[in-house]
C-alpha cells in the first residue's frame, strides 16, 4: 500500500504540473494514511514511503489551495 501511495502522489505531481489535475492528491493521501496504519499493526516495511507520498500529497493539496486563494484575490476586483 506505501508503493502504491507514492505512485499516485507522482501520478499527482506529473499531473499537477502538466494538465492541473491534483485532485489525485487526495488518493495519495487517503492511500498513505491506511499505508501508514498497516504498516503499525502488521510490522511491516514501507513506512517511508508512505510519508513521502503523504509529504507530496498534502504539498499539491498546499500548492492548490494557496493557488486558489491568489486567484481569487486577483480576479476577484475585475468586472465580468
């Protein structure tokens, strides 16, 4: 599950910077959390990864909301 949530916030990131499409973000985030969470009851490895891919989740998730805002603040003055 951690490799998996690393792949969807790359898939994020690439999408992010080429097309806007950063709503996978919430995937990889979603996927790096239950990663996380057994990773804790199994024992298991990944456990860096997993952050890593919640690192670059919650950072588009950043990025998209700081965007938003800027946008908002710039075009909210000018008539339609």
């Amino acid at each position: 599950m951690a490799v998996t949530s690393l792949v969807l916030a790359a898939v994020a990131a690439v999408g992010t910077a080429l097309m806007a499409v950063g709503v996978i973000a919430v995937f990889a985030v979603g996927a790096g959390h239950v990663a996380l969470n057994q990773i804790g009851r199994r024992r298991e490895k990944g456990r860096e990864l997993a952050i890593a891919a919640l690192a670059v989740g919650y950072s588009i998730a950043v990025l998209g909301l700081v965007s938003t805002v800027y946008f908002m603040a710039i075009f909210a003055d000018r008539p339609m």
